[in-house]
C-alpha cells in the first residue's frame, strides 16, 4: 500500500519571502543567512533540494538519521524525506537551491532523469562532508545558476536546467568520493542496516513488527533485533515506533485532517488507541501537538535572506 502523503510544495516553502501570488515557481536559489531561522517541526516537500553550510553549524534530522552540518556539509535531499533543523547556530550560513521534478525532466527522453542519482533515494545519506575544494565546486555552481535565472533570455529555463545537471553530476563525483555507505557497503552488518531502513521507509504503515521485516529480510527476528541494535544502539522495535511517530507529526502538522482521518490513515483501528500511542511516545495529545506547533510557527517556513533568485 502506497500511503497518501502531505508535501509542501515549492511555492508554499517560499512565497513568504518572495512576496509573489504566481503558482508557477520551478525553481528557487537563495543564500541563507541568519536571523532566518530553519524549521523545526518535522516535514516533507515537493521538491528536490541540494545546498552547502558555509557557516556555522546545525543538526539536521532527516527521516530517522540525524546529521551535524558543519562548513563543507554538502545536504542533499529528495521530497519524501521527513526534515526538520535544530541546534541552529547564530552565524549558520549556507548556499541553497531547490528544484522540481517537472522542471528538471522537461524535453529529457527519460520518464525520470532523476533516478540516475542515487543520493537522491530514500535510503541514501543525506550529508557528506566535502574538503574546500569541492565546496568551492558546488558553490560556484550555484552562483552559476543564480546569475543565470537573473538574464533575460528565452534560452533562459534550458541553461539554468543544463547548470542543474552539471551540478547534479558534481555531487554524485562528490559521493563516490565521500559518502561513508559506500566505503563500508562490503560489511554485513551495515548491509543489514542499510536494507532494514530502507523497508522501513518504504513498508511502516502496513508493518509494525519485527517478525514482519525479519521475514522480508529472510532472517530471524532475533538475528535483525540484535544486528540492528549492535549497529545503532536502538532495536528494530525502537525504529518502527519512531518511523510511526515521525509519520504522525508531519500529518499532524503539515495538513488540516482530523485525528480520526489520521490515525485511520495510519491503520490505527480506534482514533483512541492512536492517540494514546502518539501520547506514549511524545507526551502530547495529538490535537496538544498540533496546537503546539501552530502556536509556535504561523507560518510554513521562514528560510532565506534578501538575496535571492527565482524562475516564476
């Protein structure tokens, strides 16, 4: 079962800050720079994204892994992820562009150019630490982009897609050079891993138990309990309960549906028994948890400063 799942779009990330009503946003380059502030409750979006931190430091949570940003982080995302930011330095800096699907694959003869890039599947590491060089590569890159989406030529959406894909091919350099998971892809135990949360992404609204994801992997539940747990320091029921709740926090937030349609939805058989589930585990009600958040941040994202280039 493919679940329905809530994404922002790009327009929504950032019509507050370009003050424009056009639906049509493509694409988005923008330096970051504080006293914007990156969101902290979790989300998904429609778009993809690659940026750089030239500055300061954060921790970003993706899905269920968490990454120290430090200068050099080269962050890579695909829309199904769940992100949220915390740990956000007062000088935190960083180079940012978002693109759609629909943009990037006009007149390819690919249905998806895109899945040629692996660092963009769920499963992938979502930040590599590059040396100055490379960040310097992919910085120039997108000061490339952003100078072009400034010209005024009808050639313009075919030299901004043709620079996004020089830098796409840049990055996926980057990660055969960097990326930790394909330097430690021979050992079994991180094979093990690397496949368990991959199921876990794709299969944690039909499968809540270990022996479910033991028997996909063709292992006991015993053996994937204790190789998930040596691995990661939390067991293969931990991950499903906390892939359960991250799941419920972006529905919870990131639309308008009631609790009853949410834990439906998340194949919760009573509203109630979800909402003592969703309490156990972050000490909210569900409706507390929305209130929180809407208290807490009216609007969707605040992210970028006045320099910012844009396709409308």
């Amino acid at each position: 079962m493919k679940a329905s799942i809530p994404e922002f779009s790009l327009l929504e990330i950032v019509k507050s800050a370009l003050h424009v009503q056009d639906e049509n946003i493509d694409y988005f380059v923008a330096s970051f720079a504080s006293p914007m502030q990156l969101t902290t409750f979790p989300q998904r979006a429609s778009y993809f994204g690659v940026a750089v931190c030239t500055q300061g430091n954060a921790k970003l949570l993706a899905d269920l892994e968490s990454y120290s940003l430090l200068p050099g982080s080269l962050i890579v995302m695909g829309p199904q992820t769940i992100r949220s930011w915390r740990d956000q330095s007062a000088d935190y800096a960083e180079e940012t562009l978002f693109f759609t699907e629909s943009f990037f694959s006009a007149h390819s003869g690919h249905i998806n150019p895109l899945e040629v890039f692996s660092f963009f599947q769920d499963n992938a590491t979502k930040v590599i630490k590059l040396d100055k060089t490379d960040k310097n590569i992919i910085c120039d890159n997108l000061q490339t982009i952003k100078n072009t989406s400034a010209i005024s030529s009808l050639r313009k959406d075919e030299m901004v897609r043709s620079y996004i894909n020089i830098t796409l091919n840049h990055v996926a350099d980057f990660y055969d050079k960097y990326d930790p998971n394909r330097l430690t892809k021979v050992n079994s135990q991180f094979n093990m891993v690397g496949k368990f949360k991959k199921l876990l992404i794709e299969k944690h609204l039909e499968l809540r138990t270990v022996n479910g994801y033991a028997d996909l992997l063709n292992v006991t539940p015993k053996h994937l309990s204790e190789t998930i747990k040596e691995a990661t320091g939390k067991t293969a029921r931990e991950w499903i309960q906390d892939i359960l709740i991250l799941e419920a926090k972006v529905r919870l937030k990131q639309t308008s549906l009631s609790v009853t349609v949410i834990a439906e939805s998340l194949n919760f058989s009573d509203p109630s028994l979800f909402g003592k589930y969703f309490r156990r585990y972050t000490g909210y009600s569900p409706l507390a948890y929305r209130k929180h958040w809407d208290h807490h941040d009216k609007t969707i994202v605040n992210l970028f400063d006045k320099e910012v280039s844009k396709k409308i």
